[in-house]
C-alpha cells in the first residue's frame, strides 16, 4: 500500500500499548456512559429542528423551504436554541444501536473494581429499547429516526423506515446474536434484511440499489448501497438464505464501480451529491471489508486499498485532527473523529501507520471537543465551535470508536504478552 502523507510521523504498531494512555481512554469512557445513562440516552439531534412544537403550531412555515431553514439555522447555530424551540430530546434507534454495539465491546473490558460491571445489563436495555422503537405499521422489522427532516425534495416523516437506520439497527442486533446467541436478534435482523429486498431493492439494466431516504426512490446514494449490502452478506452468512447474496453483491458491484482513479467515491450521483467527505467514505471502507469477509471473495480489495489510500492522504492533518472534507480544513466534525477511529482500527494490520492513528485522533478530540461534564462538541469551525451534545451525532459514535479503541488496546496488549512468554520460553 502507498504510505500516506503523514505517515512518518505517526507511531509504528509498537506504540499501541501505552498503560497511562488506556487509563485516560478508559476513564473518559466511563465519564461518557454516565453521561449518556444520566440523560437516559437521549438527547438533540443536528437535524430535529421539526420537532419543534414552537414550528409545528405555526402552519404557514410548515413547508419545504422553511423546514430546510430552520433545519440549518440550528444545525450552524453557535447557540443550543432548541429550549426556546421546544424541543424534546429523543431516544434515537440509530443512536440505541451505536450503544449496543459499544456497550457489547465494553463487556469484555468488565473488571472488578473501575470497569464496566453492568455492561450485561445495559446491553439488554438496549435491545429492549430497540424493539420498542421499530417503525410503526410496517410488517418487516424497520427503523427511522426519531425526528422529521426534510431532504432536498421531500419530507421524510418522524420513524418512517429509513435505510441507513435500519442497517445500523440490523447490524447491531447481529453483535448481539453473536456474543448472546439471543434468537429475537437474529429474528429482527433477518426480518429487516427482508425489508430491505423486498421493499428497497431495484434494478435498471447494470445500475441496482437500495431505495433511499424512502422507498421508490432511485438515487444512487453509495454508502447506503454499499452498508445495506454488507448486512444482506452477513444475513447470508449467518443463515444462508441464498435470496440476499445476489442482490447484494449487484449493488455492491455497482457502488463500486462508481469510484473515481483516486480512490474517492461522490456520497452520490445526482449533481447535488458531488462531495466527498470522512465519515461516508469510511463507511463505504468498511462495508467494503465487510463484504469480502461475510461473502468470502476478494473482488473489492484493490479498490479497497485505492480508497484507504485516499482516506488516509485527504482526510487528516498532521496533528490527528481529522477534516469533514477531503478538500477543505475546516469544519472539524465529532461524526468525522468517530469514523476516523473506527476506520482506521478496522484496517490497522494492513499498515504500520494505521497503528498509531486512531490514537493520535482521541487525544486531538480530547483536546479540542471534549467538555469536561462528560461529552463531546458538535464542532469546531475556523473561528469558534459548536458546543452542542448531540446524543446521536457525537456520543454514540463516539462511545463506539472509543469502545472499538479500548478493544483495539486489549488485543495489542494480550498479543504483546503472548510474544514476551514466547520470547522468554524460546530463551
């Protein structure tokens, strides 16, 4: 693989075991768990200025141009006006998955004094809550957020069954099967892995995808293909039913196929979807990784590779801070830290210099968007930050890198054991 551009100065795979620096990890993440608990895992979103019961009692603004204004008047907002709107905060389904998801890897880091001895049953909450919050008046399993938004042309309604939500939903529920071999995960997994064929999935000559934001629609938006495909791989794997693999691998063949020489991809295809950005990126990286593993090919390596190195030459500066876009400084997003952490942790043992990054990353969001109530920022911009705690946004994603880091940290340390024993035996 071609070394990125800041490589050289990074850390070497060796470095991964720093005692004083999990300390600190650990800590922050109890810090952030308390947070979250304390707040009932609920909170803001970037995009619920719907919500608002201030918005909803005045008709005359309640259409597209005015959601789309309000929306992004408090998404840029240095100042949290959601009190003043009347919004409530809101248990997310996307944000419930990004907790179990984490709170499933910080079971394993359990320790008798100062570790997480109720993970187990945190998880459970979670799953609970899971169910309580499927869409309504759907057959299938499905999930939206919990909170209208309005997209360029049309109005996606509060818990309408969405496709990224119901992948990260999906996938979670499988973490769940996998370390509990509890069968109402697999069941809802496999019940929104039905949803999404039998409601999302079109076909047009070479070009498939999965329908989003709502169904009949036929954008090629690329992660949402690429994240839909890999969960109908792992669904495949895990129960083989053959009806998931074909549709999954078309689509995945067709994002694909849209990435640039560069190794980027467009988030889409229609001319009002032309960015590339971190966090969208990284999860085409990792879906990508997922669907080789649970389809068992190597198709989509080198395109994988071109795209870890684009990620990894456009996406950060030299002192950890990771940028929104691949062409811009600024902002500096919580969402892009996340991402960065778990796409470079996915993908460490394929460079040397991935070891050290993801590390590099927490201490610059410690630094830089981290409160010391126990949560961290939205933002930061060139001349100020956004120091609203998006529940969704920024804690769960950020309980999740971090818990995939202290996971990251343990295995680099039973590994380094296991090499000392075998050194001193082979002595």
């Amino acid at each position: 693989m071609t070394p990125g551009l800041i490589s050289a100065a990074l850390p070497t795979r060796a470095a991964e075991v720093r005692p004083g620096m999990n300390r600190d990890l650990k800590a922050a993440t109890l810090r952030l768990v308390d947070y979250c608990r304390a707040n009932d895992w609920a909170g803001y979103d970037p995009y619920d200025a719907l919500n608002s019961k201030v918005f909803q009692a005045l008709p005359l603004l309640n259409s597209r141009i005015p959601r789309l204004v309000l929306t992004q008047a408090l998404k840029r907002s240095p100042i949290n006006l959601r009190r003043l709107a009347m919004i409530p905060k809101t248990q997310n389904p996307k944000a419930m998955a990004l907790f179990l998801s984490a709170l499933l890897k910080l079971r394993h880091l359990a320790e008798p004094e100062g570790g997480f001895p109720d993970a187990n049953d945190l998880v459970r909450l979670m799953i609970e809550r899971l169910i309580a919050l499927r869409s309504p008046g759907v057959s299938r399993w499905c999930w939206g957020y919990s909170f209208p938004w309005q997209g360029r042309t049309l109005l996606v309604p509060a818990g309408a069954p969405n496709l990224v939500c119901t992948t990260f939903v999906a996938g979670a529920l499988l973490d769940a099967y996998d370390e509990l071999q509890d069968a109402r995960c697999l069941e809802m997994a496999t019940g929104a892995a039905e949803y999404i064929l039998g409601e999302l999935y079109w076909t047009d000559g070479d070009a498939a995808g999965f329908s989003y934001p709502m169904p009949g629609l036929r954008g090629e938006v690329h992660n949402a293909n690429l994240l839909a495909a890999a969960l109908l791989c792992r669904v495949w794997r895990i129960g083989g039913a053959e009806q998931f693999l074909a549709p999954a691998m078309k689509v995945a063949r067709a994002s694909a196929a849209k990435q640039h020489a560069d190794g980027s991809w467009y988030y889409g295809e229609t001319a009002s979807q032309r960015w590339i950005d971190n966090f969208h990126t990284g999860y085409n990286l990792l879906a990508l990784q997922a669907i080789g593993r649970y389809a068992g090919t190597t198709e989509f390596e080198a395109g994988m590779r071109r795209g870890l190195d684009f990620y990894r030459s456009h996406f950060f500066r030299a002192d950890g801070a990771p940028k929104y876009f691949h062409d811009r400084a600024y902002p500096l997003d919580i969402h892009s830290v996340a991402q960065s952490i778990l796409t470079l942790v996915a993908f460490r043992d394929l460079d040397p210099g991935y070891a050290g990054l993801p590390r590099s990353v927490f201490q610059w969001a410690m630094k830089h968007m981290w409160d010391d109530r126990g949560f961290f920022y939205y933002r930061v911009l060139r001349l100020g930050k956004i120091r609203t705690s998006y529940m969704r946004w920024s804690q769960a994603w950020m309980l999740l890198a971090m818990a995939t880091l202290l996971e990251a940290s343990a295995e680099a340390e039973e590994h380094a054991r296991k090499h000392d024993t075998a050194a001193l035996v082979s002595a």
